[in-house]
C-alpha cells in the first residue's frame, strides 16, 4: 500500500525494467516479472497515492466490471467472489490483495509521476524524469534509468474527462456532477436526477442510483446496443464448488472466453441475428416492445462499438417500476429547472450528471524521445499488440475492446518478458520492431465509439498484416503471441557493438 505521511520509499538510481502504473496492468505486469523474470530489477511508479488505477479512481455509484471476473480477474491468481460481475471495490481489494501476496506492493513508487523519457542509443539506456509529491503538496524532481520502459498506465486520461460545453450550463440551479470526479458528499437521495449520456458508465449509473432517488432519467442522443448478464455464474459456482480453485479457475475462464469470442463472432458475421437476439432479450425485461425499438435499437450494428453490460438486468427493471426512463433527444440548453431539449420538452433536474465519457490519452501523456528528438506516436506502428516501432527496448499494454482487458494485457506482459529473455540469452543491448516492408495504415482501436474517434488519431497505427495487426481475437492471440521467431522482426543492437563505441577512442586504437 502507500507509504504514510508523505514518505517515499527510496527511488533506485537505476533498474533493469521500469512499469509505469499500479493498476490492474501493472501489478499483472509486475507478477510476469517476478516469476518469469526473477533475476531482473524491477519497480512501479504510480502517479497517484494508491494502487487500483480505474478501480480506485472512478468512485460513482454502482461502479462495477463489464466483463466477467474470471477473464477480467488475472489467469494466475482465480478470482473467489460470489459475483461474475463485480463491483469495483471488490476489483480494487483484489489487486491489493495480489500486489501483496507476492510482494508486489514493496515494489511501487507512490505519487511518482513520469513526466519524460529519453532514450540514448549510446548507452542503451532510458532516463526518466520523475515528479515526486508528498502529502503535503510539495515537489521534488528527479531521475532515474532503466533497460526497459513499460507502460501499464493505459490510455484514459486521469486528469480530465470528456465535458462538452452545454448551452446555459451556468443558469442550472442544481448540480453537475462528472462520474470520473465524484463527489464523496453528494447526496441524491430523493432527489430528480437526469444523467446525460448512454454508455457502460450511464447504464451503470442510472439503476444504482434509482434506489435511493426520486426518479432517474437517463438522456441520450442515441441508443446503444444493451445485453443483460447474470451477476452470478451458476456454471461457474458448481464448478468451484466440485473442483480445487486453480481447475475450477481455469474451466470457467476457459467457458467464459469461448462463449464472449462465440458472440464477438456473431455480431460481426451475423449482425441481423445479432440485433435480432438483443431486441428479444430486452423486449424480455423491459416488457415493451415499443420502447426497446425507440430507445434501445441503435442505427449501428453490434460491436461497431462496445456492448453495454447490465447485470442481471438492473436497468431495464428500474425503468419497468418507474424508478427510472430513458428519452432519447437533443439538448437544446440548460435551465434553471433542468435541462430543456430541442422537441421542447424541459427535464427537470436537482442534479445533473454528465456521463459524457473519457478522454484518451497515449502512454500517460508522456512524449519519449530517442537521443533528444521527440517521437512522434502516430507515425509509429504497433508490434504483436506490444512494442513500438522507432523506440526501443519500450512496450505498452493495450488490452482488447471486444473482450476482457486482463486477457490481453497478460499476453503482453508475457511477451515482454520473452523478449527480456531473448535479449540476455543472445547479448543483446536493446531491440526494436522493424517491418520488413512497407505497411498499410490503420486505427490502433477499430471502435466506431466516440471517446475513440475524438483521440485515436494521437495514437500509434496498426499495420495490415501480421505481427503488425492488432487482432481483437484472444485464441488466435494465445495461439502465436508466445511462439515463432523473435528475431525477424526486432532489430537487435549485441551489447559488445555498443561497448565497443563508448569505449575512448585511445583504447579502439
């Protein structure tokens, strides 16, 4: 956990790999590390005070997983909750309770924030420059180097979220609230509240928070695509009740991983019957069939953007007791009353929350630098899902957006420390992807959502073919990430060449 009273735990002058981030990424990262590359150094530096990133951030009501915690939790530690579906204190005690059974937490570097890397091809080395703060708001400088830069800081921005301007947002009489920045006094107990936005964080939002309020409105400009799930996998508890954890563990991530590629699969090959399937589930719950084609039938297919998850059916049942509705329209302006809409109709609001979404942002914000000149990331190509073109010896953890973000973020890992491995067993000094041909372009995240499309093109590209694609298929991943040949697409630096420039002129002679 962090250290108390503004202490910090003494920062090493250098290490062989440093892992940006103490979410549920980086203490994953940290783990693969440990075992698989125990005779390496290693730390974290997380920017803020606590471990968790999005676990421990995100504090709205009703803050819970959308995937399920079999393939969401870590494939070496199985997950022992009573839901499937988790709420995100559950998910935050879990990544403590990892980082401390293996010793993972005396390796993190509290509200140490990354603010420049810079890699010398001479001395094959990163250095970073780190901000350091105390409890008390004060802030020292610092750097240190490292082998192996590894980013787990993923690619929301902590900082700020997606906030539109609303017309007349100062005449509103309530209070607006951004989910990413809670209020831990704000109480909304019979209160009206209207909640502006139709993604996971919306739909996450409006049941919980139906229970204590007068009445929720959810608003939105267009429907999204809604699966109801179980919060509690049946299969699942017959089968850790019948087996020792880590067998159990494994089947039901086995199970769970198949039945969410099946569907995957289905959404894009099929997408007729994919909305057809949707529809009858939500005529289903909600019990008006009207209301599912006008507020719940996007114009987009399903999995052009991310499915919304709602367990065991909790939205669609607070909207059939009127605890909560969904109107799907323009915002013309806020009022003092509320919000008025551009068919006329006013919303009336004592608060206001804009679930308006995230903002992206590349590898924590930090813009490396290869010998002084910056890096431009959109320009660079992704490798295996993983490491960059024109940066060595630098990887970055991007999980999928059809699936489970552990499930690849642990194959990454795992790569890194193959390449780690491979690195030392030949000598080498540094390595970086290089293709051998010209590649196509394309998006790093092929989601048509729009917290995507307002940043992606800041981001590194995808190539046409691989290793240079970035499937959104955990099988094929976990069939060809761990295995081929290294060497035909890294570029290799032995650490005798490199030696051999530093040494002084006088000795080369």
């Amino acid at each position: 956990m962090a250290p108390s009273s503004g202490t910090f735990r003494p920062l090493p002058e250098h290490l062989d790999v440093v892992i940006v981030g103490a979410g549920l990424s980086g203490v994953g990262a940290a783990y693969r590390l440990r075992t698989e590359c125990p005779d390496r150094s290693w730390a974290i530096l997380e920017a803020r005070a606590s471990m968790g990133g999005t676990w421990d951030l995100f504090r709205y009501p009703g803050i819970r997983s959308d995937s399920d915690m079999f393939t969401l939790g870590y494939p070496f530690r199985p997950w022992r909750g009573e839901k499937s579906i988790a709420d995100g204190a559950s998910i935050l005690r879990y990544i403590e309770e990892t980082a401390e059974e293996y010793g993972i937490d005396r390796h993190i570097h509290y509200r140490t924030r990354v603010v420049s890397a810079d890699w010398s091809t001479r001395t094959a080395r990163w250095t970073l420059t780190v901000d350091r703060t105390d409890a008390d708001g004060r802030t020292e400088r610092r750097t240190l180097t490292c082998d192996f830069l590894y980013s787990c800081a993923g690619y929301y921005d902590y900082e700020q979220g997606h906030a539109p301007d609303f017309p007349g947002a100062e005449l509103f009489s309530g209070t607006v609230v951004h989910p990413q920045f809670w209020p831990e006094d704000l109480d909304y107990e019979g209160k009206r509240v209207v909640v502006i936005g139709s993604g996971a964080t919306a739909v996450t939002l409006v049941p919980s928070m139906a229970r204590k309020a007068a009445h929720v409105t959810m608003l939105q400009r267009t429907p999204t695509w809604i699966t109801p799930l179980r919060s509690r996998d049946k299969v699942a508890d017959r089968l850790r009740a019948a087996l020792p954890p880590d067998a159990a563990h494994r089947l039901i991530r086995t199970k769970n991983i198949a039945i969410s590629t099946g569907v995957y699969q289905l959404c894009r090959r099929r997408p007729d019957t994919a909305r057809r399937l949707l529809n009858r589930l939500a005529v289903r719950f909600l019990g008006d069939e009207q209301a599912v084609r006008e507020h719940f039938t996007p114009s987009y297919d399903p999995w052009d953007q991310r499915l919304c998850a709602i367990p065991d059916a909790d939205l669609f049942r607070s909207i059939r007791k009127g605890k909560a509705e969904v109107v799907t329209g323009h915002i013309d302006a806020f009022v003092p009353e509320g919000i008025r809409l551009k068919s006329g109709r006013v919303l009336e609001a004592d608060i206001i929350v804009t679930a308006t979404g995230l903002r992206l942002l590349a590898f924590g914000g930090i813009t490396p630098h290869v010998d002084g000149l910056a890096v431009d990331l959109s320009k660079q190509f992704v490798w295996r899902g993983a490491m960059l073109t024109g940066l060595p010896n630098f990887a970055v953890c991007v999980g999928y957006t059809n699936a489970s973000w552990t499930l690849r973020a642990d194959l990454t890992s795992r790569l890194v420390c193959r390449v780690l491995n491979h690195m030392k067993r030949h000598g080498y000094a540094a390595v970086e992807p290089q293709p051998d041909r010209e590649l196509a372009e394309r998006p790093l995240l092929d989601l048509a959502a729009g917290y995507i499309q307002r940043s992606i093109d800041a981001f590194p590209r995808q190539g046409d073919r691989a290793p240079w694609k970035v499937r959104q298929n955990y099988l094929l991943d976990a069939a060809t990430t761990l295995r081929g040949s290294l060497g035909r697409t890294l570029r290799a630096t032995p650490r005798a060449a490199l030696q051999k420039v530093s040494e002084p002129a006088e000795a080369r002679r």
